[in-house]
C-alpha cells in the first residue's frame, strides 16, 4: 500500500445497506487508503435515491449530536479531519456545523491539526434536491471550512453567482474565497462543450483554487472525458479520495503546521498540494469509472439476453398499462443496480492511481468581470455550458 | 490481492462510530477480500462497550425489517451469504431469523447457493450479557443456519451442556448437529491449561466439526497462543474472515451446488473446507493481533511518560476520591482506545494470511460420555478449564 501518513477520520454522510454512496462509499474508499474512519450516519437507508424507491431512516439532529458527545466523553473525537456529506435537515447542516466547531477549537492552539473538508450536498443540474432552507444552512458555514466540494450548481448557490463562462466562475470563487476566508474550493463538475455544441464525447472539467494572503484564486483546471452513463455516489468517492490524497499532500508540502494547509503564495496554481491531489484522484475514480461501466455493459447485455421472449426470466407481467409500468421499473432497477460503482473490487485503483490515467493540472488565467456590467473577458476555458453541473462524477 | 469469487453478503450487526466491533469490523474485513457486504445495523452507538460508557440508539426489529423490505422490492436481496452478528434483543433475533428464512426460501431451488454464518453473540466467561429471552431467541434459529460460531459459553447455552472436558465438549457439538441438523459448528473459545494450571504463556484451542451425513460430527482443533490483553471485536474479524475463506475453501472443493457446502463422508476432519478457512482465519487474525499488540504497547508507553507527574498531560484531578476514580477513568478509556484493533493498518494481513503464521488444525477424536453417568472418558485435548471461554478472540 502507498501508506498516507495515519490519520483520523470523523464522516459524517448517509448510510445505505445496498450499494455505494455517502458513508457507505467513502469509508472504504478512506479505509483503503489507510485512514482511521469514524462514520456518523445522518441516514439509514435500504438503497440510494436513484433507484425511485427506498426504505429507511433519517437520523434526526439531536442523535448525530448526541454520538458525537460519546465520543468527546471518552476522549475519541481526537481526528485529525472530518468529511461532510449528505444532511437531511437544516438542523442536521447546524449539529454538523457544531461539531466542526468544537473540533476546530480544540485544534486552535495547534494550526493545521484539524481540516474540515466540506461537500454541501443540495442539488444538481439546475434543481434543489433537498429543502430549501439547507442552503443558508450550509452558506453559514462556509466560513468554518477548509475545503468545499460543490458542483457547479451548489456554486453558484452558494456564491450567488449564475456560472455561464470562466469570468463569472473566477468571480464565483473569488467571492467564496473573499467572504468567507474559504481557503480550498474544488468545483467538481463544469461541464464543457466546445462553442456551445454538445458533442457525443464530452469532457468534465475540475476547477480548484488555493488562495493567496490576499483571498485572491490561484486557479487550475483538470479536464476529463466523461462516461455517457449516469452513476451514485461518485461525488463521495471523489470526496473520499480528496480527503485522503490531499492529507498525503499537504504533508509532503510540510503544511500540517499551517492554518488551513495554506500554500505560501509562491506556489503556481498547478504546484498546489490541492492540484496535485485533485490529479491522483481523478486518475483512479476515471479509471474505477471505466471497468465499472465494462462490467455494467456486460451485465446489461446478460439481461437483454436473459429478458428477451422465452428467455428465463423474460418480463412478463401482462400488456396492460400497469404491466407497462411495471416492466419499465423492473428494467429501471436492474440497470440502477447494474451501475452500482465497482469499488470494491478495483481497490487498486483507489490505492495506485493508475499510471495509464494521468490527468495534469492547468492553470486559470480568469479575470473577473465587472459585475456591475456583466462583461466577460474573454475566456480560455471555452464556453460552459449552463446548467451541465452533474459532477465530475454524476455523469448521464 | 487474493482473489476470491464474487460474492456477496448481508452482514446484519451493531455499528461504532469509534473503533471496530461488529459491523464496522466486519464490513471493512470482508470489503477487503473482495465481498460485496451490504450492512444493516442493529445499534448505532458512538463506540463498543468496553470503555464503559457509550452514547446511542438500539434499532429496533421493525427498522431492520423494513430495511431488508426495502432491499427486496427493488430486488437487490440475491445475496450469496449472510453474516449476523449482535441483536440487542429477542425481537431483534426474530427479524433476522425470518429475513434468514426469506433468503433461505429464495434460494430454494439452488442447493448451496445461500449460506449463513450465524454469530451467536450473547456473553462470554460464564455471563450472560444479554436479555435471557434471547437465548431461547437464538436456539429457534439453528435450524435454519449453516453455520455457527459460539465461544464456549454460548455453546454450552445453545446444547444445554457443560463443556468441562473433550467428551462433553464432543456431546455438545454433537448435539447440535443432531438435534438442529447443523451442518458446520466452530467454538471460538477453548483456553486450555494443562493438569488444569494456568499458565502465563496460555494457549487458545478453536474447535470445529461439519458432520457426516449419519449427522456425527467431524472434529478439528487449532491452537494458538493467546495475547495478554483483551481486545474487542475479534470475533467480529473472526467471523467476517470466515465468511470470505469458507466461501473461497467451499468453492475450491466444488461445493457450491451442494446443501449447506456439506462435504462428503470420505473427507476427513483436518481437510475439511471448514478446517482450511479456519487455518487462513487464524493466520491473519494472529498476525493482525500481535501488531496491535506491539501498537498498543507502544502508545501505552507513551502515556505513561507523558502522564508522569510533571508531563504535559499529567492527570491532576485533585487527590480526593472522585479525583482517583477520575483519574481511573481516564487511563481505563486510553488503555481501551490503544488497544483498538489495528485493521485498518493490517489489511495485507488479512488479504494474505502471513507465511509464518502456520496454525494446523489436527483432528479430534472425541469420544462422548454417557450423558447419564457423565463419565468422561480419557480425552487427548487435556483439560479444558471450565469457564475460560473468552474467544479465540476476547482475550484478557
């Protein structure tokens, strides 16, 4: 194993029995790499959302409280990071939000001895997928963060900043960085199309910053080709990987005694810690990615085998409406679970990142429209395409 | 890594956000061999209970349930295994019993294509520590299990015998065959000391048997040297690695098609799939223990310089009585947490069982005593001191 230096991990995310998202995702994905997780479950869940219809639990705020005080009462709440994910309530955001309090003040004595790496889960692709008083919720804490992970959307909420082109983005994060003393931001999911033409082969791109003592971005992007084909819980996946390789990063950059792991402003944007993880992390999720959709076509091809007139265990469940109905949500959770990512099973890849799947860091060169005026410079990025916020991660 | 066949598991048992018992050993365990583990929890506390103080929620048996009835409406209940483990009540251990029983009748058609382990988890060294309805809670599912791992205590609870010596050891076991038509047993738990007396350098037997198809028993032993300290979850790693190495020896002998992975009368005791897994089992486990061992001892030392009047952590909670028993307090719940089992950091141990860790198992000739007069007859295992049944795995 490429041993990241030992580190403790509080998680905080949803739980689900069968397959892999949020905590379910993310503490093995940290496991593997070594880390000591702790995972608090903010919900239980028989499955993710994507199969239309699930069973479970949330966690309600007070009991996500109260497991975080039994671990204070016993002196284990001693970690080193902490990773936050998917929160059901606003107040589930507040209890979250107090724990990285108290964790950050114990660590006040002690800069860089305690990093909160923020996802604020909220929605995708131009639509709210939880209640709307979240968002406050999660902008309130902003400030106690060290790293976000928003798509493109939860930016632009989070900013209040529509994000059409590389100057509204550098203004985007410039405000994060400016108003909230965020230190680390990584958009993980602008989606790109060259001239405002979608193409069959798309590209995701990966933006992040570091800044400088003046609040200003140092930005970098990382393109990727894209899978044309949807999967859960990539976003925790690259949380998960980002939590561990940025750790392994900032250690190596000699930071763990800096507030922040904040890079003097001598480093380029493509030198930075968080660059250089961004980087080995996309070279195993592309390749995790990749075998998971060869065994996801191989399956799908079994049960149009399997499925066809007279096959074993062919659909038949009447011609009616219903039976339709019935049929296609059939076919629908076949396929869901079809695409449940193979992470178990491609561990490798979590722990080498690929030699064949590099992945390199260019700088940003934004500069910031007047917001007054609205005008964009002209931009290196290409045009972004509005609204194509589905995650370096959640791909369709 | 070691490759074993694609398999997939329902691990049912208690979850930590602290630490690694229960579940959140076992999911990790059996994640890293490969098995695809979908975990529903039966509590949800914020650490196990050996620190003596825990925050938390039991799950109550209708929340499982509905968890397993979320799985099977949108049909991701194929599991090839099932793994339970801790059920905080008799309620609890019915749910699991009937959601056993639907895979189990799922399976139906398909001799030796569901398996489940079960853990019978309800106390250790002579103390019951759970709800006394749980015991007769447990013995109305071994007819539906194929196997079952026990310490000494809990056998004796399940066959209503005193296990004192080899023949009433073997009276047990055969008991268990014979009246629950339960195919594999594994007692995690015989201390042997011989002519009864202790000695420093213990030694822990674990003893197993599949029976024959006239239901008599085929036992095996293995020895290990046992650690002088108490460490928690083990049988959780005991059971989770059994799980995957019964499923690789199981597959390897060509019994994936056959009921309950029976072997054929032919096979003798020590070249049983049940023996084979164990062996791997032990070499891991033993190799895992003696480096949390060396861990703990490590991090022990450093407390006791640091705690040394004078140090900077030194424990000055004023001399009264409460001031000591805080202070015991304190080193308890430090000594708890240094001696967490090191899996996390010991995962190639558990991929692939150390060279020199050789544990053999050897087969047992037990012959039974005439329960009526409780003569037992000569036994070649030694005396097997009553009471020390604190797991190949809970050792003090």
């Amino acid at each position: 194993m490429a041993e990241i230096p030992e580190t403790s991990v509080l998680a905080i995310a949803s739980h689900v029995a069968y397959g892999h998202v949020g905590n379910t995702m993310a503490t093995f994905v940290m496991q593997s790499l070594g880390l000591e997780v702790s995972a608090i479950n903010t919900v239980e869940y028989s499955n993710h959302t994507a199969y239309k219809q699930v069973k479970g639990r949330k966690t309600p705020a007070d009991e996500i409280t109260e497991l975080y005080d039994g671990l204070k009462q016993s002196y284990l709440n001693d970690f080193d990071m902490m990773l936050s994910g998917y929160c059901p309530s606003a107040e589930v955001v507040q209890a979250v939000g107090k724990i990285a309090r108290d964790l950050r003040f114990n660590a006040m004595t002690k800069p860089g001895s305690f990093f909160w790496v923020l996802d604020p889960v909220m929605g995708d692709e131009g639509r709210l997928y939880v209640s709307s008083d979240i968002v406050p919720a999660y902008k309130a804490l902003l400030n106690d963060a060290d790293l976000i992970l928003p798509n493109q959307f939860e930016a632009e909420l989070l900013s209040d900043t529509k994000i059409t082109d590389v100057s509204s983005l550098t203004h985007a994060i410039t405000l994060l960085h400016r108003i909230h003393r965020l230190t680390h931001i990584v958009i993980t999911s602008l989606r790109l199309s060259v001239d405002n033409i979608p193409s069959r082969t798309e590209t995701l791109s990966v933006v992040g910053s570091t800044m400088r003592s003046d609040l200003s971005p140092r930005l970098f992007r990382i393109d990727v080709p894209a899978f044309p084909c949807f999967f859960s819980g990539t976003g925790d996946m690259f949380a998960a990987l980002t939590v561990a390789r940025l750790r392994e990063a900032a250690l190596k950059a000699g930071l763990d005694h800096t507030a922040h792991w904040q890079s003097p402003d001598s480093v380029a944007p493509t030198h930075l810690p968080l660059a250089e993880a961004t980087e080995k992390v996309l070279a195993s999720m592309q390749s995790v990615l990749r075998n998971t959709m060869t065994a996801r076509d191989k399956e799908i091809h079994r049960l149009e085998k399997v499925q066809s007139p007279g096959g074993v265990n062919s659909l038949n469940e009447g011609t009616g409406e219903e039976g339709v109905r019935d049929r296609q949500m059939k076919q629908h959770l076949r396929e869901t679970k079809a695409a449940e990512v193979r992470v178990v099973r491609n561990v490798r890849d979590l722990v080498h990142p690929p030699v064949d799947e590099v992945y390199r860091a260019v700088a940003v060169e934004g500069k910031e429209a007047d917001p007054g005026t609205g005008d964009a410079l002209p931009d290196e990025l290409g045009v972004v395409k509005v609204g194509g916020g589905e995650g370096a991660t959640h791909q369709t």
